[in-house]
C-alpha cells in the first residue's frame, strides 16, 4: 500500500508539477499587519529588499513602498523616491535589483499634470547601493493606448504584463512583448491554454520562464471569485492547460497579484480573503477586533511554502 501511494504521488506531481505540501497562508511579514489595504510584492534575491503597494480606501491613489533589512531585521517601510503623486503600484525587482519595472497612470512628460491610461514603467540604479532614477517610459511597442498592468520580467529579458484591449481574447489578458537583444518585439498573446473570453491578469512568470502563476476570475474550477492557477511549459515550449492552486491557497473571494521566491521556496500573493465567524459580540472591543484581523476582506498580503 506504501509503495502504491508513494507511485500516485509521484504521477501527480509529474502530471501537475507541484506539491500539495505546503503551509496554510499566513501575513507575508509582520510589518504589513498595521496596513489595512496593500497589494503587490516582490523581494530581492538577496533577501534584503521588500516593495509592496499602499493603497487608500478608495484604491483610487497607491503609493510603492520599499523596507530594507538591517541586522536581519525588516526596517519601518518607507514610500519610494518615485512614488507620491498618481497611482503607482506593481513594482517588479529584476533578478540582479539594478531595475524596478511598475504600472503607473502618471503623465508621459512634464508637460501636464493630467493622469493617463496606465503604462509600464521602470526606475535604474547603477548599483545596489545607488539612488534609484527618475521614472521612464518602457514605450512601444509594451505601451499602447490602452491599460498595460503587472510587469514581470524574466532573465531573457522578455516582458509579460496584463493587458484589456491589445491582441486580447475577451477581456483582460496576459501578454509577453519579447527581448531581441536590442529591443521589444510586438505583443503576443499567450494563447487560449492561459488566456480565455474572461479575465485573465497579474501574472507571476518564473526567471527560466518555467512556469507563470496568474489570476484567472470566474472559472468553471474556481472558488467564487478570482483564483490563482500555475501552467508549465512542456518540451514543445508551449504552456499547458492551467490548474488552479486548491482550497488551501485559493479563498471564495479575490486571490491575486502572485510573487513565488525559489530561494527560499515561498508564494506571496494578494488576497481578499475573510476568516468565516458567526460568533455573538458582548462588547465593541469584540466586535472591533473581529473587523480588524487580518482575514476581513480587505486587501493583504499572504504567504505560503510550497514548491514548485
């Protein structure tokens, strides 16, 4: 029986490519906690720096804030250099941290103070240690007319974003803009084994462009709401047919924006998520401290291990 059930393991994770083994979520870090509506993370692979986004209650203005670990100790967060004026969010850190790529509505120039449809955007910094730029303009052929969100970029240097017009299926949908060494390549669709007529957004694309972890909203499989579901690439290079992620890392409500760090084997995402209570209230405090924990429907950050 031993051997029988060590054999269905092993198929499914050649069939799936990846364990159920992992933790439950859990906040991200413990300085998030005090933030009741954050999204986005990404962290270097020297496991020093941590950008996430600050959102207001409205969503309609977000700041990048960055914390830096010293004497292995997470500092109190700090809003970037770049951000504070339009809606920044999104931030990606390149593998080697010299180049922080985010979406932005903020104007192409100087020239007006009128916010736009969002662009992919990146800041440079000669060195680790070094100031980051001013913000530029990825540009054409990744930036168009229409909304371009949630960069990633792998170590060929390809850029995959969300997109809710371009060469899309339906509605929003994942597209890669290629690196040819010099410059981007027209946008590509991924195609109906990762894009649908639905919503499809905020893909997590592994730096060997193995696998993307991406949101898909209202699928037959999903939970209620919007769920994360991995594909991988087989030997012909084409993505095959996404799975979703389970119930124990998928709630009923919005699970989004995926960050998966190989180093240490952990999966951030964004989550809506809301802890089920029907427990009676004796006092305000009660009722206070129910609406405040972390699972109560509004925007945060979680973690898990698993490998993939």
């Amino acid at each position: 029986m031993k051997v029988l059930l060590q054999l269905i393991s092993f198929l499914f994770l050649g069939i799936y490519g990846f364990s159920q083994e992992h933790t439950k979520p859990i906040p991200a870090c413990e300085f998030l906690t005090k933030y009741q509506n954050v999204r986005d993370f990404t962290i270097s692979k020297n496991q020093d720096e941590i950008y996430f986004s600050i959102q207001s209650p409205t969503e309609d203005r977000a700041v990048i804030a960055v914390t830096k670990k010293h004497k292995n100790k997470w500092q109190e967060p700090q809003m970037t250099s770049f951000s504070g004026n339009y809606r920044n969010l999104e931030p990606f850190l390149t593998q080697d941290g010299l180049r922080l790529y985010f979406a932005s509505n903020r104007p192409i120039d100087d020239k007006t103070t009128k916010a736009k449809d969002y662009d992919i955007w990146y800041v440079e910094r000669k060195d680790l240690k070094s100031e980051w730029s001013k913000p530029i303009n990825v540009g054409a052929p990744v930036n168009s007319i229409n909304d371009e969100f949630y960069p990633c970029v792998t170590l060929n240097g390809n850029l995959y974003f969300t997109s809710d017009a371009i060469k899309t299926l339906g509605k929003d949908d994942i597209l890669v803009c290629k690196w040819d060494g010099k410059q981007y390549t027209e946008p590509e669709n991924l195609g109906m084994n990762i894009n649908s007529t639905g919503y499809e957004f905020n893909a997590f694309v592994s730096p060997n462009e193995e696998f993307i972890i991406y949101t898909c909203y209202g699928r037959p499989d999903g939970l209620g709401s919007g769920d994360l579901y991995i594909s991988y690439k087989n030997n012909k290079g084409n993505w095959d047919e996404p799975k979703n992620l389970g119930a124990k890392i998928n709630s009923k409500q919005m699970d989004y924006c995926p960050f998966y760090d190989a180093t240490t084997q952990t999966l951030y995402f964004t989550s809506k998520r809301i802890e089920p209570s029907e427990k009676e209230f004796k006092s305000l405090a009660e009722f206070e401290t129910e609406i405040t924990k972390y699972e109560n429907g509004l925007s945060r950050i979680y973690k898990t291990n698993i490998k993939l």
